[in-house]
C-alpha cells in the first residue's frame, strides 16, 4: 500500500490537547475554537476551516485580557 493513500490536503486542526472550555467565553483554552467549531471540524469544508483559523490570532489576545487579580488591584492604587 502507498503512503499517498494517508496523505490528505486539508488544512490541520488547531488542538494542542488541552481541552479545556472556558466558562464565559465557550471557547477551548487549548486551540480557541468553540464547542460547535471542534464538534463540526470533522465535517467542515476547508475553506470554513480556514475562515476559523484566521480568526484565532484575535481570540488569543481577547481571550488573554485579564481584569482581576493582584496586578489590576495594584492599578486602581
């Protein structure tokens, strides 16, 4: 059997095994897709795929915005 027959041309998933969904923002901490865009992934076209992983440079900065902690309280001083 050729190796040609596992080769696939489509855009990879963003999953770094660590899946772990954020309680307010739904995303997964790990590849910051959604529960319906990790659901779907299997079953999307490449071009959904793609749109999704343009978009997930953005999420990363929002998703990292923090608003608590010691650091903000030392701020507000």
């Amino acid at each position: 059997m050729s190796k040609d027959v596992w080769t696939r041309n489509e855009i990879e998933s963003p999953c770094v095994q660590i899946c772990v969904i954020h309680p307010e923002t739904r995303l997964c901490t790990g590849c910051l897709r959604s529960i319906d865009e990790i659901t779907d992934w299997s079953r999307m076209t490449p071009e959904a795929r793609r749109d999704i992983m343009l978009k997930l440079p953005e999420r990363e900065t929002q998703h990292q915005q923090r608003r608590g902690g010691r650091a903000a309280r030392l701020k507000r001083r």
